[in-house]
C-alpha cells in the first residue's frame, strides 16, 4: 500500500505518469470535496463535482449498439471505468453498486449503472457481457475503439495505462464512480474506499 | 512409487505410507495457519482471476512463489490506490512475520491466476502451492485448496469478518 514500486517505471506508459494537469485537477477535486460549494452545498461523501463540465462518451454496448451519455438522460447514472481482468478493485467496486441498488429500495430500478472497459483489447463484447451479467442483469457494458475508450476516458478526467506484469499486463486507472443526474449533469464521484451506505447516501442526496 | 510391486500386501503398504508421507508433509507445516483461502470465479474466457487468503506463520518467514496447474502463470501481486487511481504490481515475494496474520485480499496483497487454463465456476475447488522460505532460506511447498467464490463475492464475505474494515 506504500511501496516504492507503485510508481509507474518510466516509459511503461503510452500516458505520461504524474500529469501536473492530474495533479492540479486532482487537488482542486479534493479542494471542493473539503469546502462544498458554499454553506448550501449538500454534505456529502464523496467530491462534489458540481460545476465541473459534464464528460460524453461514444462507445458501444455489448449488443453492438452505438451509446452516448445522453442516451441515458432521464436516469441517475453511476459511471465507472474499469477492465474485466481486475482480480478485485472492479469486481469490488460492482459488488458495492449491487449492495447500493439495494439500499435505494424502489429508487433502484430508475439507476443506470454503466462499466466502461478501459481495455477493450482483451475485453470482447461476449467477455465484458458475461462479466457484467454476473453481477447484475442490469448492468451496461460499454467498449469502444482504443480511440473512442481514449476520447470517453479524458472526457471524465479518468486516467489509464497499460503496466506490463511479469507474463502478461494490467491496467493502472481511475477508481472513481462518477454520479450523473437524471438530467446529465456531472454531480460526484464515490472514492474506491466509501462504503455502500455512503453511496447510497450521496445518492439520495444528490439525485 | 513405480518401483513397487503390485502385489496387494505391497499395494497396500504403499498406500499407507502414501497416507503417512501426506500426513507428515501437513505436520511439517504446523509453522504457517492458512485461512480461508478463495479465489473469484470468472466468467467464460475471462483469462485471468485472484485469489486470496490469511496467512498466519509462527516463524518469521517469507512467500516467495505459488504454483498451480489452474493457470499458465501464477504472480503474487500488490494492488494499492495513489490519488484515486488503482495501480497492480507484481511483488517479488510477501514477508510473514512470526506470529502476525498477512491477508491476501481485495485492496491488497492477492496471488493472480494469468492465462487460466478453464472457466473457474462458484464452488470449484483450486489447488495451489505455496511456496515459503524460512529465515534460513530453507524453501518448503505447503498446499493449499482454494475454493470458488462466486464473482460478486464482497472482500469479506465470512460472516464473523461482515463488518471489519
Ligand atoms: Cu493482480
């Protein structure tokens, strides 16, 4: 968990590692998540990202249909970036939105909640729907292009890279679940380490 | 085991010192309490998965490797969280101080099963082998038998670690 290795060796990454502009976007995140927006600005659990621009993507689901966030518009959706290789940040983090879909009760059904694959080489369609189907029939996969995975990544501020392995590679990336209104608007993201009742919490709050 | 006759009483002798052999190899490793060792099921050609565990060692030691016939390549990796982004790295080995538990489990330390060799189904049952080295270097092999969790299976799903953090 603190271990000098976790810096990416130089020139593994076709990303540049320590980005200043992560790094400044990154603190200016945890600014707002510190002070709010103001005295009206909800408490929550995750960082407030109210204000910040709204990302899109275009990419496809696993039937091979053509989706963009506006696609969606109508219902909250929780957004997250991840590869079906993870052995647990991304099973850990659909885990907690099957445990979130529970607290909300009723509110549940109207919830969007879509995993974007960030390695779309290996991630297949039939890969990524069996994957997203096991943990809950109604969970989206989307994958596009290395282009389009690239477009729909910045677009959110979500940072990935290939790390090879001693026989293989894995994918460093963002661990953010982003929370977008019924109307489309960027409102939060829920860290990797809050809980489910958190989530759900900021949920109710928010949307 | 080839060089012995099969002549029942033979057969039979052979079998009992199979038994004691196991046996004797399990005693050997009284040093290192593995606990509820799973790993995650995986979806039809999913290629890789993680498995996890509770090492507890009462001797200072070291887990330098795990071998199985589950997958091409067995690694143990570290998974850790830097300014909201998860980075995996592959660890040359995990220490195991005397007494004191290590867990291999999700946000942390998790041997990872690359390039497996079939769909790991809930209830499966993975056969790994540890291997540890002691504080002299000595290398010993203690087994292990995962079982398959299904995949939405939470880091700590054991009812008596339902809310540890
Ligand atoms: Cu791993």
């Amino acid at each position: 968990m603190h271990s000098p290795f976790l810096h990416a060796p130089a020139g593994a990454a076709h990303d540049h590692a320590p980005d200043p502009r992560r790094r400044l976007l990154l603190s200016s995140l945890a600014l707002l998540a510190l002070t709010g927006c103001g005295p009206d600005a909800p408490k929550l659990h995750g960082m407030d990202l109210s204000g910040m621009p709204t990302g899109d993507f275009q990419l496809q689901d696993t039937s091979g249909q053509e989706r963009r966030l506006a696609d969606y518009r109508g219902h909250p959706v929780m957004l997250f970036f991840g590869f079906t290789q993870c052995p647990d940040i991304c099973p850990t983090a659909l885990t907690r939105a099957i445990e979130i879909k529970g607290l909300l009760g009723a509110d549940a059904d109207k919830l969007r909640i879509l995993f974007i694959t960030v390695d779309p080489e290996r991630d297949t369609p039939e890969i990524l729907r069996a994957y997203t189907q096991a943990f809950d029939p109604g969970f989206i996969g989307l994958r596009g292009t290395a282009e389009q995975t690239r477009a729909a990544a910045q677009s959110f501020k979500v940072f990935y890279q290939k790390v090879p392995t001693g026989s293989s590679y894995t994918m460093d990336h963002t661990a953010l679940t982003y929370l977008i209104d019924a109307k489309g608007t960027l409102r939060a993201a829920l860290r990797h380490q809050q809980t489910a009742e958190e989530c759900a919490q900021d949920l109710r709050t928010l949307l | 085991m080839k060089k012995i006759s099969i002549k029942p009483l033979a057969a039979a002798f052979a079998v009992c010192a199979l038994a004691l052999f196991n046996q004797a190899a399990v005693a050997q490793d009284a040093t290192l309490k593995i606990d509820e060792p799973w790993v995650r099921a995986t979806v039809p050609n999913q290629h890789a998965t993680g498995v996890f565990m509770r090492l507890t060692s009462s001797a200072a030691g070291r887990l330098v490797a795990v071998e199985s016939d589950a997958a091409k390549h067995v690694e143990v990796h570290e998974m850790a969280m830097q300014d909201n982004v998860m980075k995996m790295r592959q660890v040359p080995g995990i220490d195991l101080p005397a007494g004191q538990a290590v867990e291999l489990k999700p946000g942390g330390y998790h041997v990872m099963l690359i390039d497996l060799a079939r769909q790991i189904t809930p209830g499966d049952h993975i056969a790994l082998t540890l291997v540890v080295e002691d504080a002299k270097q000595q290398q010993r092999r203690v087994p292990v038998d995962a079982i398959a969790r299904p995949l939405n299976a939470s880091a700590a799903p054991a009812a008596d670690h339902a809310h540890k953090k």
